[in-house]
C-alpha cells in the first residue's frame, strides 16, 4: 500500500519535458479507457454466463419441461 502511494506521489511530480503532445493524444487515452472497459465488461458478461451454465439450469430446457406437463 506504501508503495502504491509512494508511485501515484512520483507521478504527481512536476517533471520538464521536452516533448510536444498533440491534441489526438488525448482522444486515443480516451478511446483507450473506454475500450478496455468495454472488453473487461464483455469478459465478464461471458464469464458470468459460463458459470450460470454450469451451476444453474438452462432457460430452455425449462421451457420444454412446461410445454410437456399436462394441464
């Protein structure tokens, strides 16, 4: 935990640089950030599916089940 803290503190730092950074740099931080987000939902959502699938039952084997009972 110390060492988190005393990362994020270097970064704070000012530090000279001599570099130029054009406007699309923050457009592509951007699309970065949410792309990753996107794939980290998506693998959560076929993650979660697959563990569903082998704890639960399927929605369509129910289904079957009630079509097949007489009433």
């Amino acid at each position: 935990m110390v060492v988190v803290a005393l990362l994020l503190l270097l970064l704070g730092l000012p530090v000279l640089a001599h570099a130029y950074i054009d406007p699309s740099a923050g457009s592509l931080l951007l699309q970065l950030i949410l792309g990753g987000i996107a794939g980290g939902l998506v693998a959560l959502r076929l993650t979660w599916k697959r563990l569903l699938g082998l704890f639960g039952r399927r929605r369509d084997s129910s289904a079957a089940e009630e079509r097949d009972q007489p009433r």
